[in-house]
C-alpha cells in the first residue's frame, strides 16, 4: 500500500501562512518511514487551501494525486490519499465545505485511489500542550485565548473547555465576547497583568490586526501590563501531532 499526505489550510492572501504551511509539509514528511526514497518523499506531502487559491480544493486534490501517485499506482484500492485539515475548530469550513470537496475529488479520481479526511487538528488533545509552551515564559495574572470564532452553532465549545482547562477566558475575532470586552471586565475585576494567546496556526493578517488592537488597548487602559503571546507557528511538536492524526 502507498500512502501520501495533503496537509489543508484555509488559505490567505498574506503570504506567511504559506511559507509557514510549506515548512510544516518538510517537517512532516520527516516523519515519513525510512522505506521510502528521500528523493521522492517530497512527492508524499503537499499543501492545499479551501480558499484564497486559484483552484477549488477538490482540483488541487486530484492534481496532488497525480503527482504523489503518477503512473506507479500498485492496484485498485492500494494507493491512500490522506487529507488532515489544519482547522482549530470544527466550524463550517471542517464539517460540511471540506467534506464536500473531498467528495467531489473521490468521484473524480475514481477507485484507484481512496481518499481518506483525517480528524481536524483542533481535535487533538495535545494541542493544549503547545499553548501552554507558548504561555510558559510569560508573566500574566489572567490569560485570554483568543480564536476566530464560527457560525456554526456549538462549534466553540472546544475553544471553551480548552481555555477551562488552560486557566483562561475566551475571546473572539469573528463574534462576542470580543477582545475588547473580555479585557474591560478583567480590568473591571482588578487585574492589571494581562495575557493574550492567539489561538492561530500562522502569523498573519489577523494576527496583525491583533496586535493592533492591543496598542489601541494599551492607550485605553495605561495602567494595565498586556503581554502578546505567537501563534502555534510551524514546528517539530506540531508535526508530530499531525503525524499523529494521520493514523486515527
């Protein structure tokens, strides 16, 4: 059997989370087992975008196919295309747009390669671990875990019992509580060390916006110390958690 890896993001205009994916894919396909020709292992783990690309996902799918696979496919039902959305949260974008395309991708490449969604990265239990790493080193009273948000109903729940079991409050860019209005009940509450901890893969244009917000922030409330975690950014420990979610 032969296996290949396509490592999802949702896509950006800017073009750090690209890098930042293409990074990750070389760390992941590190993990690829030794069997396999290191010239070649390059061909086993590609990156795609849901959006922001000058294809629709289900098209990038199939032309990664091609390239993971080429002409050497073993037999019917032998080659396995794995897809691991690198999503936090299980929003619409993880449950109903990606399934979809993924759909379409299978029924256009046909029985001679199964492809396979594997759980969405925020689903990972380990994945607090690596907030916590990114927390460690800084001094705060109180942290806020901020992410984007969804539309879809209930899927912040995950968002809510990670901060829970971090010690933290939530946030949220896309909808309430926003920054804002976490920070003034805090303040409201007497704390004056503050934290914030973007619950994003890259660093971007919204984490920029972010940190916009918190010089806004440091004007509003002078006597107030708010200290800005990074992102999750592209790692070793981050791979091994995909590496991870390909087996489940």
């Amino acid at each position: 059997m032969s296996s290949a890896y396509l490592l999802l993001s949702h896509g950006s205009r800017d073009r750090r989370p690209e890098i930042a994916m293409q990074q990750l894919a070389g760390l992941v396909c590190n993990k690829l087992p030794k069997k396999h020709n290191p010239v070649n292992n390059q061909h086993l783990v590609g990156i795609a975008a849901l959006e922001m690309s000058s294809q629709p996902l289900h098209e990038q799918i199939q032309q990664f196919a091609q390239r993971a696979f080429g002409d050497g496919r073993i037999s019917q039902n032998e080659n396995r295309l794995k897809i691991i959305p690198l999503f936090l949260l299980p929003g619409v974008h993880v449950m109903t747009d990606i399934p979809a395309e993924v759909a379409l991708a299978q029924q256009a490449t046909g029985e001679d390669i199964i492809i396979e969604l594997q759980p969405y990265l925020g689903s990972h239990p380990n994945l607090e671990k690596l907030l916590t790493k990114q927390i460690d080193t800084i001094k705060a009273e109180v942290w806020i875990l901020l992410a984007h948000g969804s539309r879809r109903p209930g899927s912040q729940e995950t968002v809510e019992a990670i901060a829970a079991r971090l010690g933290a409050v939530t946030a949220y860019w896309a909808g309430p509580p926003s920054l804002e209005s976490r920070v003034k009940e805090l303040v409201t509450a007497g704390y004056r060390e503050i934290g914030i901890l973007p619950y994003f893969l890259f660093a971007g244009g919204i984490t920029d916006a972010i940190a916009t917000s918190i010089e806004a922030l440091k004007l509003q409330f002078s006597a107030v110390n708010f200290q800005l975690a990074q992102p999750l950014g592209a790692s070793a420990e981050l791979a091994e958690l995909i590496w991870d979610l390909t087996d489940r």
